[in-house]
C-alpha cells in the first residue's frame, strides 16, 4: 500500500473508529445510571425498550448514508448539480421519517413493549423511559443522519466532536437526572435526548459553516433520488437494525429459557457486544468515503486497497476484543449493578459470544464495501442473512442445549455469515467490482 493511501486510510477511519466507539459506549450509559439506582428491573427495562432506540438510529444511519454514499459518488465523478440534489433529498426524507415515527412510537408504546417482552413493572417503567425517547426522535434520526454526510465532506474529525460533544453531555445529564435528582429511567432518556440534540445540532453547524448544500426543498425529478438514496441506505440501516432483532429474539428465548436473571444477562452482554459491534461498523463506514471516491473516480486499484486495510484494523481490534472481555468478564456485571447471581452467569456466558468477534469484521468490511459501490444486491444478502440464521438457529438450539444453546445461536449465525461473505467476495473479486 503507498504511503499516501496508507495516511488517507488513517485520517478517515481513526476518527470514525473513536467516533464508533463512543457511540458504543451512549448505549450503555443509561443502563449503567440506571443499573446502579434501580437494580435489575431497572436494567432489564432499558433492555427491553432498548430496540426502540436502536431502531431510531438505523433509520437516521441508513438514509444518511445513502444520501452521503450517492452525494460521494457523483461527486467525484465531477457532477455536483446530482451531487447537491442528493443531499437536500436526504435531509427531506430525515424530516419526514421523523415526524412519521413520532407519531406512530408514540401511540403504540405500551403494545410495542409488550411485544418486545416486558410484563408487570417493567411496561410502567418502559414507557417512562420511552416517553421522552420518542418526542426526541428527530434529535436521534438527524445525529445518526448527518453524521455520514459529514464525513464523506472530509469531516471525520469534527464527526467525532461532535459524538464526543453530546456523549459528555450524556453522562453530565445522566449523573444528574438518574442519581442526583432520582427521575429514574425518565431521568435517562431525557439525558440521551439532550445528548443528540447537541450531537445534531453540531453537525448542522459544521454543513453551514462549509456551506454544504442539505437544505432546500426538490421538487423536479426527485423520485430516482430518493430511490437510490433507499436503496443504499437498506444495508447500513440493516446494519445498525441487526442488533434490535437480535435483542427482540435474544429476550424472548432467554426469558423462556432461562427466566429473568437471563434476560438480566444478556441486558449486560449486549451492552458489550454492541460496543463490539460500533468498533467494528466504525471501519467499514470510516473506509466507505475513500471506496466511493476511489470508486467513482474509477480508481479500482486503491478501492481495492482501502478495503484490504480495513480488513486487516477490523480484524485487530477484534482480536482486542476478544482479549478485553474475556480478562474482565468477571466485572461487567459489576459494572452494571447487576446481582451477584446474575454477574457470575455473565461471566460463564460471555466467552460463548467471542467465537464470532473475528467473523464479524470480515462481514462487516465486505458488506461496506458493496454499498460503497453501488453493490446493494450483495450488501442485503449479507445484512439481513444474519438474523435470518439466528432466528433459525434459536427455534433449534435450545431445544437440545437450553438457554446455552440460546447463547451459541449469535455466534454460529455470525460464522454462517462470514462464510456467505467469503463466497460473495470471492465472487465479485473475479471481475465484478473491477469493473
């Protein structure tokens, strides 16, 4: 690799990475204020409605960076009047899908966390926490929404401020709200709001200071915008959706199988594996602006070695991973606030998940690199393959090995997976993607 690559590499997913990693660390915040006030209940509720959150942001990454990978693409290509028509369609489509799932979240939240799991105390406590989550699903739409577009406009750095921004202000709000002032879960979410206001509202500061065209209304000719702008967007949406399906199947099994003090668990366990999971998506979305540029430039040969580094970094800090949640296992639980019982399962449990850390990242990487140029096809396959595999998996496992079979149906539907991606790969490898 040259030595020019090499550094644009660095400049572009170090800061995505930190950013990544810091988004990881937002998730399990309110569980850690809450955790340590209100005990497991109160842990298990903000896993419970955990999706919800999730599914707020998927929705905000997958048009962002639709709109930022389409803005990138035709933007080097040298036509910047599609360029620009892109991103005001983006913003438009951030708008709407907002004030849409406003309304819808916030008429359905009692029957959306009973499908979700929650029974007894946890519905009451579950729409306190959603309450205040779902008035603020602009705030969290248009974080997770600009942040692509930021840095595809060579702004990975200001990217990660401006996470880092709403992240401080997170915990500064969270200390205050859950343990000073004791509104509990109601406390946790308003802090998480607060928190992606600022988040957005930094981001919208940096696109007018560079004058970056995202606002403006599109009226001629914007159904094909809007088209490619979805069908980008899908995967990465898929991506970040992965884990609320995940998290939907993971309850409702380990509830049936191994009753509260599982789904306890797992609400500690998916903090890590979603912190895990950003590490890693930090990579493929911080290698994504150079694949496009490259690519639209029609520049193949350093595309190919963008992607190539990215396995390599998505590669080692899995390998980290692994090493740091297995040495402390033992505290996670602690950390959380967790029961004793409930501390000691997850470090039984947890070395069960690092089989699929490696597998991940290579995923994670291949499917970057198809929506990153325009391979949308392979990208679905890859993203929504592994919940198929898992729900499979789960309505199989279980039966025979109980709630460790629960455990094991993540990281053999992570191995299937990555073994779909070696294929793919292998297959565009022979000619597709030099085109």
């Amino acid at each position: 690799m040259s030595e020019k690559v090499y550094k644009t590499f660095c400049s572009y997913v170090i800061p995505s990475v930190l950013a990544f990693a810091l988004s990881g660390v937002y998730t399990i915040v309110d569980g850690f204020f809450v955790g340590r006030s209100v005990g497991d209940i109160g842990l298990s509720t903000i896993n419970i409605a955990y999706p919800v959150v999730s599914l707020l942001q998927a929705l905000g990454t997958g048009i962002g960076m639709g709109g930022a990978v389409m803005y990138t693409l035709h933007h080097s290509a040298g036509e910047h009047g599609a360029a620009k028509k892109y991103l005001r369609c983006t913003t438009m489509i951030l708008l709407a899908v907002s004030v849409i799932f406003t309304i819808l979240l916030y008429c359905t939240m009692e029957p959306v966390l009973r499908l979700l799991g929650a029974t007894g105390e946890m519905i009451t406590l579950g729409v306190e926490y959603l309450r205040y989550i779902v008035i603020g699903t602009v705030f969290q739409i248009f974080a997770t929404g600009v942040v692509p577009i930021i840095r595809n406009n060579n702004g990975a750095n200001f990217a990660m401020g401006t996470m880092i921004a709403g992240f401080l202000c997170n915990i500064v709000l969270d200390y205050l709200f859950v343990w000073v002032y004791e509104w509990s879960v109601a406390g946790a979410a308003l802090a998480t709001i607060i928190g992606q206001a600022l988040t957005a509202a930094g981001g919208f500061i940096y696109l007018a200071r560079h004058k970056i065209p995202v606002w403006g209304i599109e009226t001629k000719e914007i159904g094909k915008p809007i088209k490619d702008i979805f069908k980008i967007g899908i995967a990465p949406f898929g991506i970040s959706l992965t884990p609320l399906v995940s998290h939907l199947f993971m309850n409702r099994f380990s509830a049936q199988y191994g009753g509260e003090m599982a789904v306890a668990s797992y609400a500690c366990i998916g903090y890590a594996f979603a912190v895990v999971s950003l590490l890693i998506q930090g990579v493929g979305d911080g290698s994504q602006p150079l694949i496009s540029q490259y690519y639209g430039r029609k520049d193949i040969k350093s595309a190919l070695q963008i992607r190539r580094m990215a396995y390599y970094t998505a590669g080692l800090l899995a390998v980290l991973c692994i090493a740091g949640l297995f040495i402390s296992r033992r505290k996670i639980g602690v950390l959380f606030g967790a029961s004793d019982v409930t501390t000691a399962n997850i470090a039984a449990s947890i070395p069960i998940f690092l089989n699929g850390f490696i597998f991940i990242a290579f995923s994670r990487v291949t499917t970057a690199a198809f929506y990153a140029t325009e391979k949308a096809g392979y990208s679905y396959t890859l993203v929504y393959m592994e919940p198929i595999f898992q729900v499979l998996l789960l309505m199989l496992l279980p039966r025979f090995w109980g709630q460790e079979g629960v455990w094991w149906s993540m990281p053999m539907a992570q191995i299937l997976t990555a073994i779909a991606a070696v294929a793919l790969k292998a297959w565009t490898d022979k000619g597709v993607l030099s085109k």
